[in-house]
C-alpha cells in the first residue's frame, strides 16, 4: 500500500513539473512573440520600406551609372529610409545648372563615391546642397553654384570620366574630390576586382593599368564585363528567411540577424574569405605575381588581410615599402596626376576634401594622401580636424550602424569647404 502511494506521489510530483515546465514554456513562447509583434510593428511603422532599389545601366565612356530619371530606395533598416530621384545624367542630385549659368557663376564640382552619391540622406540634405546655401548666405558675392558626381564603388580613376563627360562643360572654378580610405586601395584595379569580383582587364568603369614603358594608361569600360566575371571560389553566403517567398520577411528579423553581424562580425565574414580566394586566385596573373614575391608573399598578405578583417585595414595596418604597397598608392598618384592635368588644362582650381574617416585605419592613409597632394600642390581640406576643432566627435558625423555620413557629416562637409572658400575667395574671381 505504501508502495502504491508513493508511486502516486511521484505520478502526481511528475505531472506537477511538466505542467510547471509546460506552462513556462507557453509564457516563454508568448513572450516572445509579443516582442517579436511589438518589434515589427515598430519597425514597420518606422520605415515606410524594407527592400532597397538601386538599378543601373552601363553608359559608353563612362560605366555603370543609376538610370536616368529613377526613383532610388535606400535603407538600413534602422537609421534611414530615403527615396530619391536621378536626375537627366543619372546622378543622385538635382538638375545641373545650364553651361551658360555655371559659367556666370562659381560653379563647384564635387566627385566621389558613395558619399557623395549619399543614398543615407534627401538630396537637399547633402552637403553640396547646403554649401551652395551656406554661401549664398555668407558669400552672395560669389555667387556659387554646385552639382555633385557620385557613384559608389568607385574611385578617382573611374570618376575621371564623370569630370570628361558632364562636368567640364560646365567650366567649374573649383572641383572637389572627397577621399575615403578605400580610395587608395580602390583605385587599383586589383583591389577592386578582389571586392566586387570583376575582372581587372575587363571593368564596367575606366580603369588604369601598367603600359610598357612602365607609365600608367587608362582603359575604357569594357561593354562586356559580364561575360569576363571572376568565377565564385567559396560557398555562396546562405541568406536566411523568416518566412517563404509568398510571405513578406520579417523586418524585426532582418533587424535582428543585421545587428548580430554588426556585433560579431559575423556576416562579413563569408565575404572576406571570398575576397582572399579571389586575391590568392589573381596573384597567379603574370601582370601581379612579381609584386607578391612568390607564394609566400602570397601567403603572408593572405594573413596579414585575414587578422585585419579588410583589405585597407590589413594593407595599412603598419607603414611598408613592399612592391604591394608601393603600386598600390601609385595608381592614386596616377589619379591626381589626370585631375591636375586637367584642372589646369581648363582654367579650375582643385582640392580635396578628406573624409573624417580616413583616419579610421589609422594615421598612414591620410598622411599618405597629404604627401602626395603636397607634391602635387594641391590643397587638402580635412573634415576631421574641422570636426575636433569644433569639440565635437568623428563618431557623431556617421549614421550609428553605417560609417556614412550623416546629416551632422554633411553640414560639417559643406562647413570645412565653406571655410575653405571664405579663405581662398580669389578662386572665384
């Protein structure tokens, strides 16, 4: 008899416990769900979309532009959903001035990349737009006008053809280049093709490359670029659902998985080891091999890249003279060398405005980019320094989860330049 009883004990201790854990389980699971509901009734009233839009279209001469006349979706899903237009050249801008008003006027170039394409902000946010406002202000005199040329994924070389085809005829008195760190790895076709895998002999943009006397020559974009694409030599990144394709994603999903891969690192990943089988792959090519120094040179950049986590961060991390390094930063002097030349051919002054991150890999970009600018004369407007002269933050001129500028980066761009003008008031004379 006791026996039985205490084998009723544990029946009913058992069934005690599952339904305490059922229970827990149950409050977990709903739990979850309302965050997961709250989250993504936040998100979708926050942000008006979720996918972005870019299309493009390959223009003769020139590249891959935005289409003309296009509406442009851009999102981050956390700190900016933008919609704009293109305007008649396929730039993120407005309209450009009429040659004869830029003429009559200060006109201001500026050519970059994704910067100043800034699909984060309006464009009446951007800050070209708010130099022509802050000078209409304080310089009326001048009477500036400004267009912007920017592309993204793209370096000085490849906006040469953005200066040839749409802004010469303007006659600008002043043009800008923004740098960013990548731009002096980006200008080298090697670099650029181990990022977006196009062949470096056969690139949707101008291009640059060793001719045989050992000078540079530039090579127009090749039509065909598609058909010469480097072959994938890693796994494809497995891009994970919420749901199947007839049911929308989940915005508080994509929100979660983005900030796990901001924290860890984690979603950069697979495309870093891509990236280093593409170099490993291109090293092999009778054009690059004797700067690597055989396979072991091969091997100890592979490392070196690999510790850093990128390209620019592991090709500075400390000063060198490796043939790697070498050509590398001579393609950008290749680049100032054709803007100089043809600054001075049209009567325009030229500078360069430095992005508060090109000292995000520390000191040796920047001073690399001063020297040669200093050897070239030609002036550099540093938006970091403007920024730590005004005791604020570098950080506070970026968005918080993207390294773009924000609407605090823009004013304080279109501030340094501003100050820059106000001091070299001639240029517009």
């Amino acid at each position: 008899m006791r026996e039985y009883c205490d084998q009723t004990m544990r029946r009913k201790l058992n069934f005690r416990v599952l339904r305490v854990a059922g229970w827990n389980a149950l409050l977990l699971i709903a739990g979850l769900a309302l965050i997961g509901l709250a989250g993504e009734t936040r998100l979708r009233l926050k942000g008006p979309f979720m996918t972005n839009h870019q299309p493009g279209v390959f223009v003769p001469d020139v590249g891959l532009l935005r289409p003309p006349r296009t509406e442009i979706r851009w999102t981050n899903q956390v700190d900016f959903w933008t919609v704009s237009r293109t305007n008649s050249l396929g730039f993120l801008d407005r309209e450009p001035p009429s040659p004869a008003r830029a003429a009559e006027s200060c006109h201001i170039a500026v050519i970059g990349d994704s910067f100043v394409e800034a699909n984060e902000v309006q464009i009446s946010e951007k800050f070209h737009v708010r130099l022509e406002e802050m000078a209409a202000r304080e310089l009326p005199a001048l009477d500036v006008t400004t267009s912007a040329l920017g592309r993204g994924s793209t370096g000085q070389i490849n906006q040469l053809a953005y200066y040839d085809e749409y802004a010469r005829h303007l006659r600008p008195r002043l043009v800008v280049l923004v740098f960013v760190p990548n731009d002096l790895v980006g200008n080298f076709p090697l670099w650029r093709s181990v990022t977006d895998g196009f062949d470096p002999e056969h690139r949707p943009y101008v291009s640059a490359e060793r001719a045989a006397d050992g000078g540079f020559r530039l090579r127009p974009p090749d039509p065909d670029y598609l058909r010469f694409r480097l072959p994938r030599l890693t796994p494809p990144v497995t891009e994970w659902r919420w749901a199947t394709g007839r049911i929308s994603p989940s915005w508080f999903w994509s929100w979660l998985t983005q900030e796990f891969s901001r924290l860890t690192g984690a979603g950069a990943y697979p495309h870093y080891t891509e990236h280093f089988a593409r170099l490993e792959l291109l090293s092999r090519r009778p054009a690059h091999a004797p700067l690597f120094n055989g396979r072991q040179g091969v091997s100890k950049t592979l490392t070196r890249l690999l510790a850093e986590g990128s390209i620019t961060k592991g090709l500075f991390a400390e000063e060198n003279d490796g043939p790697l390094y070498t050509e590398t930063l001579a393609f950008t002097a290749f680049a100032l060398d054709e803007f100089k030349k043809r600054a001075e051919r049209d009567g325009a002054a030229l500078v360069i405005l430095a992005s508060h991150r090109m000292v995000d890999d520390g000191d040796v970009p920047l001073a690399e980019l001063r020297e040669m600018a200093s050897e070239r004369r030609i002036p550099v407007v540093d938006q970091g320094d403007f920024i730590n002269r005004r005791g604020a933050e570098l950080h506070d001129a970026s968005w918080a989860h993207d390294n773009h500028w924000n609407l605090a980066g823009h004013r304080w761009a279109a501030e340094a330049l501003l100050e820059y003008l106000k001091q070299n008031q001639e240029l517009c004379e």
